[in-house]
C-alpha cells in the first residue's frame, strides 16, 4: 500500500481579522466535517479566535459551542482530538511548510503555477504534503498570498468563481475520488 502525502484545507481570513463573525463559524463548521469525510487536516490563518484559548482543542470546543452546523461542531472537536486541525496567524514570510507545498484554489490561476487535478494527486501519491489555501470572504487572499502559493489549482473546467463552501467541497471530493477512487 502507497504511503499518501496528507493534504491539508487551509481556510485564509479575508473577513474581519478582528472580530470572530458568523462567517467564520459557518465556514468551520463546514470544513470540518469535509476535512473527516475525506481524511484531510484543516488549518486557519488570521481567525480572529479569543484571545485566551489558544489550543486546538480549546478553539474546536468554542466553536461547537456556537452553532449547530456540522452535528454540533463535533466534526471540528474530532479533527483537534486528533490533532488534524491547526490555528496560524497570518503568514508574512510564507506558508508553514509542515502543511506540505502550498496550492492557491482560484477560478484565475497564474498560467505559470497552474497544476491539474491529476498533478496534485501524483504529488500526493508520491507521500508529499499539500496545503490547499482557500480564500474566505469577498476578497479572496491578497496578492502576498498568491504569490507565495507554488501552485494555483482551478477545479472547475472554465474558470468559474465557486462560493468558499462550494469550493472546499468540490475540491475534496474531487480529490479523494482521484485518490482513493476506482
């Protein structure tokens, strides 16, 4: 059995970076239950979380305890008890690279990272990591970020601009088919 690199959804803040907003939570609480379904990590950069919880765990219990999405946000507090789920500040000098090869999803790659579906899942196939970056919010990620990704991935055939929770669910399931799928 091929040993598979661990993709990671990182979800980038373009929300408020102050104030924790139902956004947020509704974006969490959707990705949680993804990031399981198709055994992927979830990572947060810029989440405007209270400032005295600071643990995985802590932050998936807060979480939980303020929607009703996702049974409850039991999806996010499985991830963290498994520690498969990470918080991270905005990133100045580049994605961590313990996330794996950062991938932008974008309905506009840049023509010179854009990598296929079928790339990414030989790159997985060959036990490297990948960090699937996804904007939040009306503004994407900014253009620090674009650039910092290696690769930009568009999972729709024509460059459609998918809704966040939209995009995160097409591109999980679309990899997991590839990876684990006939």
């Amino acid at each position: 059995m091929e040993r598979l690199g661990r993709a990671t959804i990182a979800v980038y803040n373009s929300y408020d970076p102050r104030v924790f907003r139902e956004a947020h939570r509704r974006i969490l609480a959707r990705a949680g239950p993804l990031a399981l379904a198709y055994d992927l990590n979830l990572a947060t950069f810029g989440f405007p979380f209270p400032e005295d919880l600071g643990l995985p765990v802590e932050l998936a219990d807060w979480v939980a305890s303020t929607t009703s999405i996702g049974e409850e946000g039991s999806y996010l507090k499985e991830l963290a008890a498994k520690g498969r789920f990470q918080n991270f500040p905005y990133p100045s000098r580049g994605i961590p690279p313990q996330l794996g090869v950062a991938v932008l999803t974008t309905c506009r790659p840049d023509p010179s990272k854009l990598v296929r579906l079928e790339q990414l899942v030989d790159m997985l196939r060959q036990g490297r990591g990948a960090c699937l970056i996804f904007g939040a919010g009306p503004r994407g990620v900014p253009k620090q970020v674009r650039e910092m990704a290696k690769h930009h991935l568009d999972i729709t055939f024509d460059g459609r601009s998918l809704e966040t929770c939209t995009a995160l669910g097409a591109v999980a399931g679309a990899l997991a088919h590839r990876l684990r799928g006939p």
